[in-house]
C-alpha cells in the first residue's frame, strides 16, 4: 500500500487467522486485537491485522482521522478476500492429495 509519511514509500497490511483442527462449526471465535508491533485495542475482528497504524501517543488505539489509518482500512476488505482465496486454495489442495494418496493406496492393496 502506499505510504504517504515519514518518508516511506509502502507499507503492509498484514492479517492473521487462527486455524484449528478441532474447532465445531458452532465455536465462535473470540475478538482478537488490531496491532502495530504491539497490540492496541479490540475493534470486533476475528483476525490479527497488523499495520503500520498512525496511533496515539498512549498506543491504545488507532487514529480515525489519519489519512494512512483511512487508506490501510480501506484496504481491509480485499485484503480480507484474498486470504480466505489462498485458504481455500489450499483446503482444495489438501483434498486433492488426500483422494490422490487414497487412490494410491488402493492401487497398493490390489
């Protein structure tokens, strides 16, 4: 993303999501809290996102005035999509080799 400050020409916008192999479809995730290195406050996601945040010289939020804090969050919601993209590309990989080490198996047993 393009940085307007301090002389930086970009900047990321990083998400994080928690994987579980034993989750229930009825768990709800808990809040996880936005970061810049450190963590600020809870604004409801259930995903780190990690940002070079414009904050507050108490850290404990982010800036809603900023105009870097305004481009990273309007940036989120495609940011957002191509994570799950890339999830579920790889939950369709995954089942690939599990029917490709199964069908091998089968050829073994014969």
């Amino acid at each position: 993303l393009p940085r307007a400050i301090d002389g930086q020409k970009t900047t990321e916008l990083q998400l994080a999501v928690r994987l579980s192999d034993n989750s229930s479809a009825n768990q709800t995730l808990q809040q996880l809290p936005a970061f810049a290195w450190l963590p600020l406050r809870y604004y409801g996601f259930r995903f780190i996102i990690q940002a070079d945040w414009a904050v507050p010289s108490s850290r404990e939020a982010i800036l809603s005035d900023s105009s870097l804090n305004q481009s990273l969050r309007s940036a989120l919601p495609a940011a957002f999509c191509e994570v799950v993209k890339k999830m579920a590309d790889r939950v369709v990989a995954i089942a690939r080799s599990e029917t490709r080490d199964k069908e091998l198996q089968q050829l073994y047993d014969l």
